[in-house]
C-alpha cells in the first residue's frame, strides 16, 4: 500500500460542512492510509484575505480523511474578484510576506491540523523582487511558524529558469520545516525548463532527493498528473525516487 498520498481538496464535495468521500478515498482512509487534502483555491498570497468558506472546506476535508497535516501553495490565484484558474507566484517582497503571514495565521485559526505551504514554480519574475527564494522561504516559516511542503522538481526548474546551480539553492533552504516533498517530472523547452508533471523524474531532479534525503529524513511523493505510462514503467520510477532517497 502507499505510505501517504494527496487529493486536491477542491474535488471532494462538501454538504453542509461535512466532506463527502467517493469509496476510493473512503478505502484508503480505512486501511490507514495517510490521506492528505491539498489545497489549490486558497490564494494565501493574494492581497484579499483568505475567505472563511474555503478555509472550512479544507477543514472539513481534513477531518473526513483523518489528515494529519493539510497543505496549500504559496501562490495567489484570485484579484479583484477574477479567478485566475492557476497558481501565480508572488513577489519575493517584506510586503508579499506581511501578505502570507496574515493569511496562514487565518488560516491556522480554524484548523485542527497542522499546515504545510509549498513552493511553486514559476517562469515569470516580479521585478519587485529582493529577496532570493531561500531569503524567502525562510523568513515566512521563521515568521509564521508554518510547515513546507518542499517541491524539489520546483526548486529544479526555478533554478534552471533562473540561471542558477539547483544544488545551491536546495542547500540554502529551510528543510528542518519540511513536512513532506514532492517529485515530479517536466519538459525541457529552448528558453525555459516547464514543470508539466506528465514525463518521467529527469536525473537532475533525483540528484536533489538525494541531497535532500541527506539533510532531512523527509518521505516522497511522485505527482503525475497526466500521460501516465505502463505500470511497470510507473513502479520503476518510482524506485527509481526511493533509491535517490537512500
């Protein structure tokens, strides 16, 4: 059986604040499989404040799946009342930071579990911009005392984006409040490496679960969210993350 998996928390109903399991997930919550609600509509980084219905639902989804920890993404995704259907980055700002702290302690109010926020990847820079994403990263989990869901085929293609070594911006990182990881796959383009989750874990990607693995005891987690391959070609990628993983 897995040891843990995701379920994007937005896809589970919700009637009258109690969260409606389809028998797959219902399943594997009763053969004790760790089973945690993945927030994608939060919008913690946008400048509105998080709204009290969508934190509920999380909420509820944590609660009907016995999550021990429920995650969301450092990102906004709604202004101005325009949903903008993907995950934008914020601008690596004291000012985007205030933003977030204000919106997690919110959020952290009405939950029962702990959160875990994770980094996104982006091929678009703020110019606002003067914080690294380390500088970044650790000022909010300093500031806020909120976990990490720490992507490292995110921290891959920001870098390779970027122009910079991803083995340094890992190591720069505060992987002491990593609750979890994720592993995926992307597509290389002439200008910009794309974070597709639909191809194989590239090499570069396994090095950093590797580095990772070294620094913190933290599981897994493959996301792959559409060609999928044979099965056999699936389980050898998945060893393939394990054996990174020491």
């Amino acid at each position: 059986r897995p040891g843990f998996c995701e379920v994007i928390a937005e896809s589970i109903p919700i009637r009258r604040r109690r969260a409606r399991l389809d028998p797959a997930l219902a399943e594997l919550v009763a053969r004790g499989v760790p089973v945690i609600p993945h927030g994608v509509a939060l919008s913690l980084g946008g400048t509105e404040p998080v709204q009290s219905r969508r934190i509920r639902r999380l909420a509820a989804c944590a609660t009907a799946l016995k999550a021990p920890v429920v995650s969301e993404h450092i990102a906004f995704v709604r202004a101005g009342g325009i949903e903008a259907g993907h995950l934008l980055p914020v601008p690596r700002t004291r000012e985007a930071l205030d933003v977030l702290a204000a919106n997690i302690a919110r959020t952290r109010s009405e939950l029962a579990v702990p959160l875990a926020v994770e980094n996104i990847a982006s091929f678009v820079e703020w110019p606002e911009s003067d914080l690294t994403e380390s500088e970044f990263l650790t000022e909010l989990v300093d500031r806020t005392g909120v976990l990490l869901v720490l992507d490292v085929a995110n921290v891959y293609a920001n870098a390779r984006n970027r122009g910079r070594d991803p083995l340094r911006e890992l190591a720069r990182l505060p992987v002491e409040r990593v609750a979890y990881s994720h592993v995926a796959g992307g597509r290389e383009g002439d200008d910009f490496y794309h974070d597709t989750h639909t191809a194989p874990t590239p090499p570069e990607v396994l090095d950093l679960v590797a580095a990772l693995r070294e620094r913190v005891d933290t599981p897994f987690m493959l996301e792959r969210d559409g060609r999928f391959p044979p099965a056999g070609e699936l389980f050898d990628e998945l060893d393939a993350i394990a054996r990174a993983a020491g």
